[in-house]
C-alpha cells in the first residue's frame, strides 16, 4: 500500500502542498470548508497527521520539557514533595503551551537511551546527584536547570541553603534542652560509599547533595551546643515510608533511646510518628520529632518541620528554563522557615 503524504491529499484535493500542510498546523490560513475538506480527505486515505519529529524540525521547536527523576517515575506521584514541585513546573508551563516529558531511572542503559532520543526543548534534573545522567544530558546541548543538586558551573540552579535550614531544625530541639538526639539520613547517591557519606570534614557548599548538606546542618548544630558527633545516633534510611518505619524501630529500640529525631524529610518524619504511635511512646512528652520540607500532611499532622517553597521551585525552574538564557547562568537560593507546631516540646522525665 502506498504511502499517503502530504502530496498525496494535496493532488487529491487539487490544492498545494502548502495549503495542506496549513490545515494541520496553521489552521487560521485556510477558510472552514477548504480545511473540513483536506481533513476529511486525509481521513479517507487514513493519514494521522504530520510525524511529530517532522513538525519539531520546521517550528525549530518541540513544545516540551524534559523532567528527569533519577528515580523510579512512580516516585514522582508517590512523594508528596515530588508532587508538589511539579504542580508549580507544569503552572509555568501551561502558560506557555508546553508540555511536560516525565523521565524515570528503570536502569542507566534505557535511561540514556530515552534522554538521547528525547524531543524537547530542554531538561529539568530533578536531584540527580552522584548519577551519569547528569553528563547525558549536558551531552545534548540543550537548556538545563537543576534543581536541589548538582550545582554544575554554568548551568541555572534552583535550591535552598540546606546546610543552614537543618542547623536551624537542630538547635531548636538542643535549644529545647535535648541531648540524646537521633538523625536519621537519607540513602547516598549510588557509587558513594559510607566513608563519603559520613565524612563531613569536607567544605559542604552547594557542590553536595541536599541529604548530606542536612547531615551537615545537624552536625553544625550538634557540636555547636557541645555534643559530640559521635554520640549522636545516627542511622541511614531511604526516603521511603515502610524503609524508614525499620530504622525508626532500630533507633526507638535503644537503651537509653533518644529524645529527640531529626528526619531529613517529612516522609521520613511520618513514619517515626507512625512507630511511636505503634509502640505507645508520647509525641512530645517523651520523644520530640522534626522533618523537614513541610508537604501539605504536615500541618495536620501538627509535625514541627522546615518549610521550604516546594512549588515555587517548579516554577522557578520553569522560567529559568522557557526564558531566553542569562549570563552567568542564575544560581536561585530560595528561603525556609523553621515551623515548630506540637512535635516538639523539651525532654521530661518520661522520655528520660
């Protein structure tokens, strides 16, 4: 069967090729009924259209930005923060008339090959330190932004001060009186060892992953009100609610337990309330917990957290990357705020 073309309808029809073409993609040069009848040919010799690559190729754009997750997809409609940064880059984008290509990590091999075949206009890496990804993508030349981690020279980067907003976590709960303090640490980027992710004596600027810069933060605070690091619990989990319901059992497990949690994430926090609650310890009479990024289940659940402006990164990120480039490329630190709500109290002879 023979292929049917533009230049196919446009004979059948008795018009130009042109005029064609317009009836697909610029419908306001044609009448009505000089496009009803091209589109009604077309039908007829069941021609879906032009090939989407073709039509990229001719407006010297796709209309699409790539979102990259370095986890699995499922995640970005899992995690409540995920969830709410893409509400704010797909606002922006929506104004735009752009639309969104959702990236996920099933293995390094598929993942550059999706990314290499990718039609878009740019990438947004969403947290993808330590992951070949990052050199995949700058490989395409395209606009990037990052956003949490890396800070790549020359690329537009959106953030918070990680370091400084877990030191303000920290020493609100030292400030409170407790000593026997926990952490709790998201899992490193894959390749890094425990030595590197335990190893803070190296200077943690914004050239560190956002899991270790809070690690950071809590050392800061900790050895600031005269603890020593090394009698703080600490103890890795993922940021993932039944792997860190385990860890929290490890931790509320031990004689003495700690007073105090310092979660790195509110999804984490969640899942030490969810333990206390099961193992009948007193949510701020005997055990104080902050998270940290203030995702909307947060306030109701009266947890003391970080807020950090989740949705306004996605927007952010999103202008960075549908505006004309800027030199030097813009380095975006957005503010937090320490919310305390019922959480936290000061240690008691019950959780002593």
């Amino acid at each position: 069967m023979q292929r049917v073309t533009l230049q196919t309808i446009a004979d059948r029809v008795g018009v130009s090729r042109t005029t064609v073409s317009n009836a697909f993609s610029r419908p306001d040069q044609l009448n009505e009924e000089l496009r009803r009848r091209i589109l009604e040919v077309a039908g007829e010799l069941g021609y879906p259209g032009p090939h989407p690559a073709a039509r990229t190729l001719r407006r010297g754009r796709a209309g699409v930005i790539g979102v990259i997750f370095t986890e699995e997809l499922s995640y970005a409609f899992a995690d409540s923060y995920a969830v709410g940064f893409l509400r704010g880059l797909a606002a922006v984008a929506e104004q735009s008339g752009t639309g969104l290509h959702l990236i996920g990590w099933p293995s390094p091999d598929v993942a550059e090959e999706v990314i290499a075949d990718a039609v878009v206009d740019g990438f947004c890496l969403f947290s993808p330190e330590g992951h070949p990804l990052v050199e995949t993508v700058l490989r395409r030349r395209l606009p990037v932004v990052t956003v949490d981690y890396p800070y790549v020279e020359g690329v537009p980067f959106v953030g918070i001060e990680d370091r400084a907003a877990a030191r303000a976590a920290a020493e609100h709960v030292l400030g409170l009186g407790h000593r026997r303090v926990a952490v709790l640490g998201v899992q490193p980027a894959p390749g890094r060892t425990d030595r590197d992710w335990l190893d803070l004596d190296r200077p943690g600027d914004l050239r560190f992953g956002a899991g270790r810069a809070r690690l950071a933060g809590y050392h800061d605070a900790c050895v600031g009100a005269g603890l020593e690091w090394k009698d703080v619990v600490l103890d890795r989990t993922a940021n993932d609610r039944e792997l860190a319901r385990q860890a929290a059992f490890r931790i509320l497990d031990r004689s003495p337990r700690p007073t105090a949690i310092l979660a790195p994430t509110d999804e984490v926090a969640f899942a030490v309330l969810d333990v206390a609650a099961h193992l009948g310890i007193e949510v701020p009479g005997e055990l104080s917990v902050v998270g940290f990024d203030d995702v909307p289940a947060a306030a109701p659940a009266g947890l003391t957290t970080v807020r950090q402006p989740i949705t306004e990164k996605g927007t952010t990120a999103g202008r960075l990357l549908l505006e004309p480039a800027r030199e030097p490329a813009p380095c975006v630190l957005m503010p937090t705020e320490l919310v305390v709500r019922r959480t936290t109290a000061p240690p008691t002879d019950a959780g002593v």
